[in-house]
C-alpha cells in the first residue's frame, strides 16, 4: 500500500490520515497494487462513485453528492444531448482527420464563430496538455525562441514540455531553465496595485530571460489563474502583459482549458474579459462535457509557418466521434443560453458566500466570474493570512456533507467552486447550507 504524502497537491488523499471503512480500504488498496503510485485520489476519505445524473455524483448505495468541483461535465452528468450524439456517430462512423468528413468541418464552423475572426484555424488533440504542447511547439517555431513565462502556481499538463512549465507540479518536477515565472495578481491583498504589479513582473521577467540569452517564445496564462486561486481581477491584467510579450516578439497563448465554453458566464472565453486577443488558444475538459476532446484555435499566419515545416496528425484528435460529441456540447450550450445561467447563478451563489463570510471570519475573500469561484480561507484573526488547515478542514467536511469542492492556491488555501454550468438556484442553497454547517463545526 501507497504512504503518499503529497505536498504539491492540495486536498491529495493521503493513506493511513484517516481510517476508513473495510470496503474503501480494500478499493485504495487494490487501485494502488494495479495502477502504481502516481495516481492521485481526493479527499482524506476518497469518494466510491458509481454513476452521475445531472449536478449529482452518486454511490454505490445510492448516497447522492452535489458535484460543485467538477468542470469537465459542465453540462450536468451524463447529459443527454452528449450521450445521443455519441452514440449515433459511434454507430455511423468513427474514423480520423485523413479522410473528408463533415461532422469535423460542422464543429469548426460553429466553434470558430465563436472567437474574433483573427483567430481563424483549429487543431484538435485528446487532451489539454496535448493541446498545450502543440502550441508551445508551434510559438518556438514561429517566434525561434525558447522562453516561457508562466504564473508562479500554473498548471498546464503532464507531456514532459508542459510540466517543464507548470510549477504547481510541485519542486520535485523542475521547471526547465528557459521557464520564467511571475507572482500571480493578488488583488485580495494588493488591490488595484495588483495588475501594475503583473506588468512590472512581466518586464522583469523578459528582462532575465534576456540577460541569460533566451528568446521569448511565450507567455501562456489560465485565464482564470485557476490553480494560483481562482484570480479573476483586476480585469484588464492580462492586456499589458500580452502586448510586452508581443514586444519582444513573443506570443500569448491563452490557457482556456479550465475557464473556456462560458465558465465566466459573461464570456464564452475567460481571456475575453481582459479585452485582449490571443495569437493561440488551448481547450479540453469541458469541451466533450467528458468525452476526451481538446485543441487549440489560432492566427493562421502562426499555424501556416508551422504547417509548413511540420505535419500534423494525432490519431484520436478530431475523431469523428470527438467531433460530435464536441458540436452536441456547444450547440447546448448556446440553445440553452447556459451562460445566462452561469452568469446569473455565479453572481447568486457569489452573494449567498459573502453572506456566510459576514458570520464567519475565516472567509477572507469570495471572488471569481460566472460559475468559477475562489473563496480563501484565512486564520479567523481579521488578518490575511492563509489558513490551508482550515480549508482542507471545510473541503473534507463539505465532502462528508454530500457536497464536492476542493482547493488550490499557492498555500491551498483557495476553496475552488466550479459547479456545471447547470447549476441551478436549489444547487446554491444546498451548498450554502452545508457549507454553513461545516464552518459551525470547528
Ligand atoms: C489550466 C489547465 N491547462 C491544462 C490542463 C491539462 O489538461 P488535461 O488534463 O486534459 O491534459 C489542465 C488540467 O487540469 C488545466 O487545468
């Protein structure tokens, strides 16, 4: 049996921290003896799920956890638009990008349509990290350079490229020497002065990739900062930091794969509240509502020099049945207007939480777009310190309430609140009364 004590992850489940029931202990014990040691499971006492319905996570005997924590399924589990779509391509074709097809054109189209007409092609890949490290691939062919800058907590994926670039991995997963990072904008504790701080950063950052000969290649940044803690202001800061990359003839690739399809609600892409354009963007997760379906839209002009030198082709990468499974998420999404949903239910559950903080001073800070939401738990003295004991305290306990959330952060003390897109005004109150009654229990 695993005796993992992860540092880099927050809320890992560790062996041995809790004792747990004869069935569970059997299951971690059996997953660890079959798939090894890298695995990660949640919570000190992992979840046993057998199905999912809608916002619910269900187990085996039938226990139902309301699933604020999952961002893949954003149209609800097992939504049934998704699940026909699926099944009918299965059954009609299932085959690559190497023969002509329909199905993948059809979804370009209308995935096209929704970003600005500068970003003009698609690629398509199985996963986020995929996707991540054909648009590094491609920024280091079109810029000749190496250099990365990325926000001290980011995560971007697992290819051996984008863990050399996504420090929350922790330190046992060095960053690669051409990697640069920067304080992600805290404006909890900085306020406005926050962004400003983002630009200085940005410069000094350019400023020592160049001292060591480097040449930019990118700056690429979650739109959301979503493992630095869910960082949505000041609106506006990743502008100046896309134009000083741009100066130094640099790109900007825009991570969407945690805030894109209408997580923020106002916007379809997270990068679209900070009124700038990427030259690339990557996607995944919700993007087949659980089908695994990824890619990254960019300037043709960046791909054309890329698709002059290499060729691309990805066996799974826009499969038919990706393809549909992909254009049955985004037509839901737009004909059930779910960014009104996420919009107005992100503002409702954003005001029912800084309801709760009036009674309970560990809540320092809500905050967040739409239905991604960071709420940071501090020491209960009216300072701002992080307090990542209590919040893995409130996680486990909301957990054993019926309600999934976890935390991220560079102290991992940020509650992550990523509800589907389908969460409804029932949904909130669920989670504010369980909330309520863990923060009761200290
Ligand atoms: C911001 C961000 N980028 C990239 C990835 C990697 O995506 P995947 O797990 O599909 O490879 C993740 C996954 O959590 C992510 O959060």
């Amino acid at each position: 049996m695993s005796n993992i004590h992860d540092t880099a992850m927050a809320n890992a489940f560790v062996s041995g921290k809790v004792e747990l029931p004869e069935r569970l202990r059997a299951l971690t014990e059996r997953r660890t003896r079959l798939l090894g040691t890298a695995y990660r499971l949640m919570y000190d006492t992992p979840l046993y799920v057998e199905r999912g319905e809608g916002a619910w996570l269900i187990d085996p005997d039938g226990r139902r956890y309301l699933d604020a924590y999952n961002n893949v399924t954003s149209l609800g589990h097992c939504n049934q638009n998704v699940t026909d779509a699926i099944c009918r391509q299965a059954s009609t074709l299932a085959t690559n990008t190497r023969y002509l097809q329909d199905i993948i054109l059809d979804y370009s189209e209308l995935l096209l349509s929704t970003f600005s007409p500068e970003l003009e092609n698609v690629i398509y890949t199985c996963t986020g990290s995929e996707a991540n490290d054909l648009a590094y691939r491609i920024a280091k062919s079109y810029t000749s350079g190496t250099g990365v800058i990325v926000t001290e907590t980011a995560y971007h994926g697992i290819t051996d490229a984008v863990s050399q670039f996504s420090p929350s991995l922790g330190p046992n997963v060095p960053l690669g020497a051409h990697v640069f990072t920067v304080a992600a904008p805290d404006a909890y504790r900085l306020g406005k002065d926050a962004g400003e701080k983002f630009d200085t950063d940005i410069d000094k950052a350019l400023e020592t990739m160049r001292a060591r000969g480097i040449r930019p290649a990118a700056l690429i940044v979650d739109s959301m900062l979503t493992s630095d803690g869910v960082l949505a202001e000041p609106v506006g800061f990743l502008k100046g930091a896309a134009a000083k990359m741009r100066a130094t003839r640099g790109i900007y690739i825009a991570d969407e794969v945690q805030p894109g399809f209408g997580r923020t609600g106002s916007h379809m892409w997270g990068f679209e509240r900070h009124g700038v354009s990427p030259d690339i963007v990557t996607m995944g997760k919700p993007m087949g509502n659980g089908h695994p379906v990824a890619g990254l839209v960019a300037r043709a002009e960046v791909v054309n020099e890329f698709g002059a030198k290499a060729r691309y082709f990805n066996t799974f990468g826009g499969n038919a049945v990706s393809c549909a499974a992909a254009l049955a998420v985004l037509q839901t999404i737009q004909q059930d207007d779910l960014l009104s949903n996420a919009s107005a239910i992100g503002a409702l559950l954003r005001e029912r939480l800084r309801g709760v903080a009036q009674r309970h001073g560990q809540i320092g800070d809500v905050r967040g777009a739409g239905l991604m939401i960071g709420v940071e738990i501090v020491r209960d003295d009216g300072g701002q310190t992080p307090d990542k004991i209590e919040a893995a305290r409130i996680v486990n306990g909301m957990r054993n309430d019926g309600v999934l959330i976890s935390s991220c952060g560079a102290n991992h003390n940020v509650l992550k609140v990523r509800p589907p897109l389908i969460f409804t005004p029932e949904h909130v109150e669920i989670f504010v009364a369980a909330l309520e009654r863990t923060l009761a229990k200290q």
